[in-house]
C-alpha cells in the first residue's frame, strides 16, 4: 500500500507502441526491446518507422526478438482495428500483452485564430487516435482473455499529459483532448476489470522531441510566459519514468512536483499510487497553491491583452467577418 513491489516485467511479453517512430515511443520502444520484449511499433510514415526499426533493433538484447513496425492510420476507428491485427500476425494472432499509445502531438495557437483545422487536427491525433486504439486492442485482449495468466494482466497503457489536468491560453486545441483521454483512461479502468485488463495512465510533462520543435514554431508568447522555467526533458528519461510506474502497478503515473500535485488533487475516485501518505501530500498541497498559480495564469494573461489586441489590430482580425 505504501511502497509496494516491482509487478511488471516486460521480458518475453510483447508490447505494441504506437507513435514508435520518434520521441517519447521511440525511446520506450528502445527501452523494451533491450528488457528483453518483442515489439511492434505503429505509425502513418513508412519512411519514419523504416528508420525507427533500425534504431529499435540496435537495442534490442537478443537478435531472437521479434521487432516489426506497422503502418496504419490510428485516427480512424477501421484503421486502428487494421493496424492492431497486422500487429498480431507474427504472433500467431495473439493479441499483445501491452499496448502503449504514445501518438499525439500538439500545435499551440490562441483559439479565436486557429484554423478549423487544426483544432480537429490535434483532436484526431490525441484523443481519436488513443480511443479507437484502445477499443481495437481492449476487444481482442477480452476475446483472448484466457489465454494471458491471472497472474499477467495484458494493459493499456494511454498518455495524458500535465495539461490533462491544468488548462491556460494557447492550449484550447490540445488540452481538451487530453483531458478527454484521462477521463477514457478513468472509465475503462473499471469497466475492463470484466475482463480481466489492466489500464494506466501517465502524464508527463514536456518532452524533448519533433512534435515538441513543431509546437514552439507558432507557439503564442503568451503561453511561453505562464509555462515560465518548465524544461521539456529527454524522451529516454521519461520512458523510463513511465516504466517505473508501470512496475509499481501505479494507474496515475507521473514524475514531476506540478504534476503529482495536480493529480492527486484532482484524484477523484482513482486508486492512490504506492506511495499513500505522498499521493495524500499532494492533495493537500494541492489545495492549498492551486488558487495561487490560477490567480497568477489570470494575472499574466489580463496584463498580454492590450499587445494581443494591438497585434490583431494591426493584422485586421477585427476587420474580418463583421
């Protein structure tokens, strides 16, 4: 209850990534194959995932693994299904014991601004992508539940973020569907108890990776400012992060201060992590700076309004669809 045991070993088991071509899949993808896993990495780019194998392989402990990559289209209900069965075509058609979603991306943009696009972009890429991912393998794991042992529970295992949890300007595209996918994450925990399926959820902060240079290309000062000092850390030490989370049998999984407070605080009816007294901590802390940084985050975007309205002043916004 308070500190638990190490309940999760990925040697021998098979995982499938998805977003394994590059940032934080590619790392975990590394990272389970040299654990002794075979692993299957999906994304759209043939050509990415034709790298991304290489590099996966160069890790791997054993040249016996099995280490295949699929190209598929997530954001789509058939398109998961697709990618999930060539998955399981080296394995004989066993659905695999763990499936990682790692895919998403982010582009930052104040809302009245950004294209119609894009919202459904980020909204495709983030929480689509995680929904008919996890109801492609959530169904196989539960039509092939006697097969994995009592003791072995195959797991779904979603990526939030920090910003599941805390909401601010230039984020409206990306939040949202992050919180969509932590509230998917919440319900299926207990719904695929019937069957027998493990579910976590990890919400890492920034992360050192294409999709992170991406979003800083547009990203509004504005947002720049209330994220103030975070520092975005290298995918490899947040892949591991994540693992260990998953070895303590943890459902909210994350690594930082902000976030732990965030989490805890926002609990709900969530199980508490090994550490009770610290997730306990948390909540209490919790309460306590969550009105402070709220009233700060208003006070830095009232006192960016008059620049933000002088720039759309001067880009004719206002002079648009009167």
């Amino acid at each position: 209850m308070f500190f638990g045991k190490p309940k999760w070993d990925p040697r021998g088991t098979h995982c499938i990534v998805t977003g394994g071509s590059s940032g934080l899949g590619l790392e975990l993808s590394k990272i389970l194959v040299s654990r002794g896993a075979h692993v299957t990495i999906i994304a759209r780019n043939q050509v990415k995932l034709d790298e991304a194998l290489e590099s996966i392989k160069s890790s791997a402990s054993s040249p016996l693994l099995k280490i295949n990559a699929v190209s598929a289209d997530l954001s789509l209900a058939e398109g998961a299904r697709e990618g999930i069965r060539k998955a399981v075509v080296p394995f004989g058609g066993k659905m695999a014991d763990t499936v990682f979603m790692c895919a998403g991306m982010s582009l930052p943009g104040f809302f009245i601004e950004q294209d119609d696009a894009i919202l459904t972009q980020v909204m495709n890429a983030d929480y689509w992508t995680a929904c008919w991912t996890a109801k492609a393998s959530a169904r196989l794991m539960a039509k092939q539940h006697e097969r994995f042992p009592s003791d072995a529970r195959p797991k779904l295992v979603f990526v939030g973020s920090t910003l599941s949890f805390l909401n601010f300007a230039g984020y409206a595209c990306y939040c949202p569907p992050k919180a969509a996918i932590r509230s998917l994450a919440d319900t299926l925990r207990n719904e695929l108890q019937l069957f027998g399926i493990g579910v976590h959820c990890f919400f890492p902060g920034g992360i050192l990776s294409p999709g992170f240079e991406t979003e800083n290309i547009d990203k509004p000062q504005l947002t720049k400012d209330i994220e103030g000092s975070d520092v975005p850390l290298d995918p490899k030490l947040v892949a591991t992060y994540l693992l260990k989370g998953i070895a303590r049998n943890e459902y909210s999984i994350s690594y930082d201060f902000v976030t732990g407070l965030l989490r805890s605080s926002a609990r709900g009816i969530t199980p508490y992590n090994h550490n009770f007294l610290k997730d306990v901590g948390f909540s209490f802390l919790g309460m306590l700076f969550g009105p402070v940084w709220r009233r700060w985050s208003d006070y830095t975007v009232r006192e960016a309004r008059p620049a933000v309205l002088q720039r759309l002043k001067e880009e004719g916004f206002f002079e648009e669809d009167k």
